[in-house]
C-alpha cells in the first residue's frame, strides 16, 4: 500500500516539472531585435529587364533508349 502512494507521487514530479518548464518558455520574452549593421540601401533603381537570352542547343544524342532509331545491322565479318 505504501508503495502505490510512494509511485503516486514520483511519477508526478516529471509533470510537474514539464508543467513548470511549459510555463518559463511561454512567460519569456524574446530579445529586442539586433538593430541592422548596414542600411538597406533602397535609391538605387532596380536594372532594366533584358529579353532573356537563348542558347543554341546542341546536337541530340541517339541512345539505346530511344524509340525512332533505326534498327541495327549485323556487323559481319569475313570468315577466315
């Protein structure tokens, strides 16, 4: 019986200290904010949009995985 009320009471002190642990962070404040090292500079206007520009692209590549190519020939080679 003592044992029941002994376990009772230990196991509450996690809670209690989640519960105390909950509480400190949600009072806390956060620090001020740090204030900035340098200034934003906002005078300068932002540069003229330019047509993007394209690359020619090169020559496709022909792999085993592609499905127009021509089938192959058997390479035959001469019987000695």
């Amino acid at each position: 019986m003592v044992e029941i009320i002994f376990l009772m009471l230990v196991l509450k002190l996690p809670i209690l200290y989640l519960i105390g642990v909950v509480y400190w962070a949600v009072k806390a404040e956060p620090p001020p904010p740090e204030p900035a090292l340098l200034p934003a500079a906002t005078e300068q206007e932002p540069p003229p949009l330019s047509p993007p520009q394209f690359r020619p692209r090169g020559p496709r590549r022909k792999g085993p995985d592609r499905r127009d190519r021509a089938p192959r020939r058997a390479v035959r080679f001469p019987v000695r």
